[in-house]
C-alpha cells in the first residue's frame, strides 16, 4: 500500500469548493480524496448542499518530517 500524498484541511464554502475544483485541484469528500475530474461531474446542487454541510474540505499536501 502506497503512504498518503493528501490530508483535509480547512471546511470549504460552496463558493470556494466550485473554486478549487475549476482550478483543478483535489478536495476532500466526506473523508476521502477525491480527484477533481470526479468531482468536476457533481451537480451544482448537490456540491452546495454538501458545502453548506461540511463535508467538502480542502485537500493539502501532506509534509513529511525528513530527519
């Protein structure tokens, strides 16, 4: 199994999460990493329903400790 590349960060707004996802960065859904191509397919609807539920975060690298 390969280590994870990608950790959720702050809750996104839907205006903020339509956003990310047009400048084609990925964003987390309900606890997962999901590519923006995929989401790039959601509904307008349902991607301000989950925004407004707090379940779209932003997707950031995850920094590793080199020792």
């Amino acid at each position: 199994m390969s280590k994870r590349k990608w950790e959720p960060g702050r809750k996104l707004t839907p205006l903020e999460a339509m956003a990310e996802i047009a400048a084609g960065r990925p964003v987390y859904f309900r606890h997962k990493w999901t590519h923006n191509g995929w989401a790039r397919g959601w509904q307008i609807a349902m991607l301000i329903g989950c925004a407004n539920a707090g379940v779209i975060f932003e997707a950031k690298p995850i920094q590793e400790n080199v020792q």
